[in-house]
C-alpha cells in the first residue's frame, strides 16, 4: 500500500470510534487522533522542542526520514519511543473534538510555503513535509485498522 493522500486519511478517520481497539500499542482512540494532530502542530513549528532534541534530529534527520519514508506506513516499526511533546494523557479527550481538530490542521498543510523549517529537521520542501505527516497519520491509522479498505482495494486500471 502506497502512503494514502490526506483526502483518503480523512475519509479513513471518520468511523473511528471511542470503542475502536488499537491493534498495537496503548494508546486510546482520542489519545491517538490528538497525537496526529499534535504531530502536525510540531511540524508547523507550533510546538517548542528541547534544543538537544533538535540536535540530534539534525544530525540523524535526514538518514531517519529516508529509511522511514521508503517504507510503507503498514512496515513502519511499532511502539517506537514517542517525544515527549507528543504523548497523550487520555484523560477527558473527546474524539469528535480531536479528530475536527486533526482534520483542520491536515487541510492546513495546503498552505505551507514551497519550502518550510521544520523545527527539528531543518529546510524541508511543502511535498516532504506533507509527507512526512501523512506517513506518521497512516501509520497510526494503521493501528486501528482504519486503512483495512486502502490495504485491500485493488488497484483501478
């Protein structure tokens, strides 16, 4: 499966549900969705980084991105260590707040510059930091099985 675009990751959001079992990790449906979201706020530089953190992203940036990137969403290593900044409590979230919240900062991402400073990797172009987030949304969307008709729909011809 090819990372979905940002109008497939909306659509595959919409049945998630507060019932909706994670088939990896421990996070719950709204901790999920505001993760996502949050990640996208760290993009857009909206979310402060420790300055050894942004160090060492620099230096490995670019290696991670292009190992992590060339593989499939479904392929991306589970339970890897989250930054700090991106870790939910999953007290009183409402899923319907976070996903809106979500959908509205992934809509958002059409009006980035051509090219964006990423606070941790640096200079990136629009298309790479769009697709950095859509993998990291895919991925997640993967763990709760919101991708299940992407992964199975055959190719049109």
């Amino acid at each position: 499966m090819d990372t979905p675009t940002l109008v497939q990751l909306a659509r595959a959001f919409a049945p998630l549900t507060d019932q909706t079992k994670a088939q990896w990790g421990l996070m719950q449906p709204a901790q999920m969705v505001r993760h996502c979201r949050v990640f996208v706020d760290l993009c857009l530089g909206r979310v402060p980084i420790a300055w050894p953190v942004r160090v060492l992203a620099r230096m490995l940036g670019p290696i991670f991105l292009r190992r992590m990137l060339a593989k499939s969403p479904t392929k991306a290593p589970k339970n890897l260590t989250t930054l700090k900044p991106l870790r939910m409590s999953d007290s009183g979230l409402s899923l319907v707040f976070e996903r809106d919240r979500l959908m509205a900062a992934l809509a958002e991402l059409e009006t980035l510059p051509a090219e964006h400073h990423h606070p941790l990797y640096g200079r990136m172009r629009k298309q790479d930091v769009i697709a950095l987030i859509r993998h990291h949304t895919a991925h997640h969307a993967t763990q709760f099985g919101l991708l299940h008709e992407l992964q199975t729909a055959t190719p049109a011809s």
